[in-house]
C-alpha cells in the first residue's frame, strides 16, 4: 500500500502547496493582508529557461493540495503588498526629480530651513518672555494700590516753620518747611557725635525742605512735631528726640527718621513715593 | 506500531518512537471527488478554515495557544482524502490535540468568519496557479473524468464569495464521520490516542454521504496562454490504490523516468529523457506521471517543452512507453526501476511528515499498515511482463490530454 506521496514519486515542491493553520518556524507564508481588488503578488523569482533549470519539473503524480492558512497573528515576512503613498506634494521642488543629484541645493535648502527655525525661535522666545512677564507681574501690586503709593503735595501751601503730616502709603509722611536758622543750625552740627552719622545735606534734596515718614525709629509711635530738645521732633511713648533734620539725638531710637524717595516736580509740588 | 479499529468504524494508529517531537493527524475520507456541481469548491474553503472558530475555542485561541508551544497546524488535502495535522513538542501534546479535535469535530462556521475568509480563496488560488503544473493537472482531471474526480482541488472563481456556513455545516456532517475517520499519532501513547477517539470522535457515526462512483471518459483540455514554455499531459486510465496493477504501474514509472534522482543531475539515465533528447535539442523536462485514487487511477506523461516542439517532445516520449509496450525493456531496467522505487518510498516514510501521511493513507483504505519490508517485497513481487502489460494498458486505453502555454505546435490528442 502506497500512498500519494509514495506513489508520487519525489514530489517535486511545486505540486504540493501547503496550507498551515498555525505555520511553525520553517513554514512558508502566503500574504496576510486581504486586497480585494488588487492584485496579487506573486513570487516571479523563477524563470525557466534553460535544461538544468527545468530538471525535475514536470509533474509525476497527484496534487496534494495544502493551502496557507491565514492565521490571524501569523507574521508576514515580506511586504511586498505595503503601498508608499506619494507625498510629492509635500516635497521640495529641487529634489522631486529622480534623476539629478540633490548635492547642489543642499545649501540653499539648509540655509532657508535654518533661517526658518532661527526666525521662529527668535519670536518664540520674545513671546515667551512676554507672556511669562505679564503673568509674574499680575502678582505684583496692582494698580489701585500703585496710585495710592504717591503722594503730590502741594508746597505753597506751606508755611516757613510749619510741619505738615500727611498719610503716604498708610503712615504719617513729615513735609518741613525750614526756616534758614534751622538749615545753618543743623548744618554746623558735628556729625561725628551722632548716633547715627549722616550729614543734614545728605538727607535732603533742597534744605529748606525735609521730607521724612513720621514713624519712630524705636518702636514705630508718631513723633511730636516742634517738640523736644532740639527744634525737631520728640517722640512721647518712650522719649526720643530728633532735630530739625529728623536724626535722632537722644532717647533709645538707634536709626534716624526715614528719608523716603521724593521728586520735586515743577516749582511748586513735590511727588513722595 | 499499534492500529485498533474502533466497532463505529474510526481507525486509530500510533507508533510511539520516543521521539521529541510528536505529530498528530486526523486523515477524513472526503475530498473535492464528494462535491456535488451545488457546493463546488468547499473542500477549498474548509482547507482555509481550519482554524476559525469551534465550540471549544475561538479562532485567536485556536493560533494564539498553538503558537505559544511552538506548534504548528496544518491542512493537506487530495481529490479523496483530507488531513488535519497537528505537529509539537511532547509535553504540549494535549493541548494541541485539544485545538485539532475542536477543528475536526466542532467547528462552527460563524457566518462571517467565512464571509471573511472568502476572498482568501482567490488569494490561494492564484498562488497555486502560479505553477503550471497545477493547471494542468486540474484540467486533467477535469478532461479525464466525468464527474467526482473531474472536480478542482481549488475553488472555481465564480464560487468565491458564495459558500455560505450552512453548506460548510452540511458537508462536514455529511463527511466528516467515524467510519471515515483515522486519527494517527506518532511520538504518543496508544492507549492515549485511544482514549481521546474514544470520548471525543465518535460523534457522527455513519458514513455519511457516499461519493459518486468516478467515470473515465478521456477527453481533452487546452489552456492557450503567452508561455513560451509548454507543459502538456497526456494519460490513460491506470491502476486502483492497492491493487498488483498499481505496483506494476509504480515500476513502469520508474522504468520511464521519475524525475532526477541525483540533486543538480541531469536525469540521463531516464528513458524517456533519452527518447526526447534524440528528438529535439532544446530545453526540455519529461516524466511519467502515475496517480492512484480508490476507484480510478490515471498513468500517462508529462512533458515541458519549448513552445515550438512540444509535438516532437510528446510524441518522442509516447513512442518510448510504446516501446516499453512492446517489450523494450530489460529485467535489468526494471530491477533498477524496483530499486529506485523502493529507495523513493522508504526514503518518503523517513521523515515523520511522510510517515503521517503514509500511516493514515493506509488506515483510510484499509484500516491496516504494510511494513516498510512488506511494501519492498510486494514491489520486488513485480515481474517485467507486469510493465509490459501495464504499458500496453496505457497505449491501448483511451487517452486524456491537457495542455498550457502557446500551443501553436502542440498537437491534439487525434494527431498523437
């Protein structure tokens, strides 16, 4: 009892195709992709041309017939069925054609391609940084609290000798209008002895005007204008004195009274703050 | 080598070898010669769907856990015999047995898994078609007989896309029976294999729908195409599978010329390559071709020739089997011929694959196994007057003819 393959003779491979469910490692594979309407590829590697090429190829007996299954996770080993799109639209047009070298628009291609990024990231960072300021100064003072962080004060309407105070910035802002016997006095003071030195001219922009915050030095309580030892100010909650100048002269206060930043604007107002 | 035959008619077979590996086939009598002209090409489609979904195992179950042992599944298919084939390492053996008998005994057929798998028919087709040699042989058969036999391996094109599930369901109950069963094991316990045919395939006993009786009648099939090269057959009615005659036409075959039997040789020593090579000095390639089917066999020749001689190629090898048919041939020819013959068919039954299918072939047909000495010996009990007769057989019947390529100077089966 013989059987087809037997009988057959040596099956030549091509009268038996085999149809593998489940292909092991050695098996081959047919496509597994299914075209529709496409056509098939086809393995065209074998042309039979000559005597030794068509040795053993004529069939000798019945067809065994084992088509390759499609397994739904079988590998494909070629994709000779995988389509490249075209994508010609979206080429440059010096190197679309097959047939010159793509050496001799190199430059010019990399020279508009970095003048590109160069350019975007130049506005990108200037952008950034826009938009990262803008966002950090929100966090900032707003601009209600900004307005009321200066003060213009009128000078005329202040008298020689006379103190004026005024609220800056939820403190009492001193403005003095010194008489010239206060400014040479406070001159000729001997800056060495003070405790905290600093001379009447450093402390003021014009010497007839002294602008100072009315805060204590000591502990923060509101200086007495005209008052003291001194002709300046005295401070009643723990008895400091400062002179026409607002530098501390006795009592426990350590620092002289503040000199905020001021501008005189025109002849005739001052803008503290 | 055990064989039981079950009482419901399933032969079971095993040959435990120790061997690392184990192979495990259910060979099912049925095949293309069971269609009817209703249900054309359905042999085809359950060649493709061995592994769509079964009651026991959906489709990515069936690939996922068979690949994950390394297993592999396969269909092999003929005019009248179909074979499951399961093949893996020993100690996965029950799994892959359970994926085989779930494809074997309870597929499901899900409508649009074969909607699915229709359009793959094409596929596989036109990559089979890719070698004439499938062509031919199709339209051989087609050209030869009358019906059964006369039905393609492949599915005709303007079948594809109408199989349904129902037709697949039908055919398998119809066909897929016990008594037309063999499950065949090498490298596994018999009692094993026993036992699962046992519990698991005997669910549809009968045996089924009975196939039509084939009817030579030897007529002719000509496929004009562009080749330049010729592939042509030519062939009478042979010898039935097992019978003295099929043996004697095996040799004769051999005595002809069966194709190279040395890699890279250039085949001189065949007779039929001599007669032709006298003929023309072109490119050529002749052998005798012999098939054995239950009932009906074909024995002939085929030849490949340039498109411009292929009526000398033909005729030159005809007049050679004539020769032979007229007792031109030595016992040394037709001991040479035994020797190849048997070399060819121990030589097929050394691989497990070859030794699968020779196993369940025999168990379909006759529930039995033929030792390899025991087939040597039935090849040695040849005489030369059986060629002769054999040959004169062929030279006398009435003959089928198919023929592809540019048949300009092919001539047709009254000018041969």
């Amino acid at each position: 009892m013989l059987s087809v393959a037997a009988r057959a003779g040596p099956l030549a491979p091509f009268v038996s195709a085999a149809a593998h469910a489940v292909p092991g490692p050695l098996r081959p594979l047919a496509p597994a992709v299914v075209h529709r309407d496409q056509k098939v590829p086809l393995d065209l590697k074998r042309p039979l041309l000559c005597r030794e090429s068509l040795s053993g190829r004529a069939a000798r007996g019945g067809l065994v017939a084992s088509a390759s299954l499609n397994a739904p996770a079988s590998v494909r080993c070629v994709h000779n069925d995988v389509t490249v799109p075209d994508f010609s639209a979206y080429r440059r047009q010096d190197v679309q054609d097959a047939n010159t070298s793509s050496q001799g628009s190199s430059d010019s291609r990399k020279g508009f391609s970095y003048l590109m990024t160069a350019a975007t990231g130049v506005a990108t960072a200037y952008v950034a940084k826009n938009v990262v300021t803008q966002f950090i100064s929100s966090l900032s003072a707003s601009a209600d609290v900004l307005a009321l962080s200066k003060i213009e004060i009128k000078l005329s309407d202040i008298p020689e000798g006379k103190n004026m105070a005024f609220k800056w910035r939820g403190k009492p802002l001193f403005v003095r209008h010194r008489t010239q016997a206060e400014i040479s006095q406070e001159a000729q003071v001997d800056v060495s002895q003070l405790r905290d030195p600093q001379h009447d001219l450093d402390r003021v922009k014009k010497p007839e005007w002294v602008i100072l915050v009315g805060v204590c030095t000591h502990l923060g309580c509101v200086p007495i204008a005209n008052a003291g030892d001194f002709g300046g100010y005295y401070c009643p909650c723990h008895g400091s004195h400062y002179d026409a100048s607002g530098r501390i002269r006795k009592g426990p206060a350590p620092l002289n009274l503040e000199v905020p930043a001021y501008q005189f604007v025109g002849d005739d107002t001052v803008v503290v703050g | 080598m055990q064989i039981t035959k079950l009482p419901n008619g399933l032969v079971i077979a095993s040959l435990e070898n120790f061997s690392p590996t184990s192979r495990i086939g259910v060979f099912i009598k049925t095949g293309s010669r069971y269609e009817t002209t209703s249900n054309l090409g359905i042999t085809h489609l359950l060649r493709l769907a061995s592994n769509l979904t079964t009651k026991g195992a959906s489709s990515f179950r069936i690939t996922r856990g068979i690949e994950a042992v390394g297993g592999s599944l396969s269909v092999h298919a003929t005019r009248e015999k179909m074979a499951y084939s399961v093949e893996c390492l020993r100690d996965y053996v029950d799994t892959v047995m359970e994926y085989l008998l779930n494809v074997t005994t309870a597929p499901e057929f899900r409508p649009w898994e074969v909607a699915d798998l229709q359009p793959q028919l094409k596929i596989d087709k036109t990559i089979a078609l890719q070698n004439p040699q499938v062509g031919v042989l199709e339209n051989l058969h087609a050209a030869a007989y009358k019906n059964a036999l006369a039905n393609p391996l492949y599915c005709p094109d303007y079948r594809v896309g109408k199989i349904t599930s129902e037709q697949l369901h039908h055919f398998v109950e119809n066909n897929f029976t016990s008594s037309r069963m063999a499950l065949v094991g090498i490298g596994i316990k018999h009692s094993t294999l026993k036992q699962v045919a046992e519990q698991f395939l005997n669910i549809r006993s009968g045996s089924g729908a009975p196939g039509a009786k084939a009817v030579y009648r030897g007529g002719e099939i000509r496929k004009q195409t562009g080749d330049s090269l010729v592939h042509a057959a030519v062939v009478a009615e042979g010898a039935v599978v097992g019978s003295p005659e099929a043996n004697a036409f095996s040799v004769l075959q051999y005595v002809l010329g069966a194709g190279p039997l040395v890699k890279r040789g250039s085949n001189v020593t065949s007779k039929l390559t001599q007669s032709v090579a006298k003929a023309t000095s072109q490119p050529f390639d002749v052998s005798a071709f012999n098939v054995n089917y239950s009932d009906s066999g074909l024995f002939g020749i085929y030849t490949i020739s340039q498109a411009l001689n292929a009526g000398e190629v033909i005729k030159a090898a005809l007049n050679q089997v004539k020769a032979v048919a007229q007792g031109g041939v030595t016992d040394a020819d037709v001991t040479a011929a035994k020797n190849q013959l048997k070399g060819n068919y121990l030589m097929s039954v050394e691989t497990s694959e070859g030794l699968l299918n020779e196993i369940g072939s025999e168990s379909l047909v006759s529930g039995t196994h033929t030792s390899p000495s025991a087939a040597a010996q039935k090849i040695d009990s040849v005489a030369t007057t059986d060629v002769v007769n054999a040959a004169k057989k062929f030279i006398s019947g009435k003959k089928s003819m198919a023929a592809t390529g540019d048949l300009g100077s092919t001539p047709f089966l009254d000018e041969l």
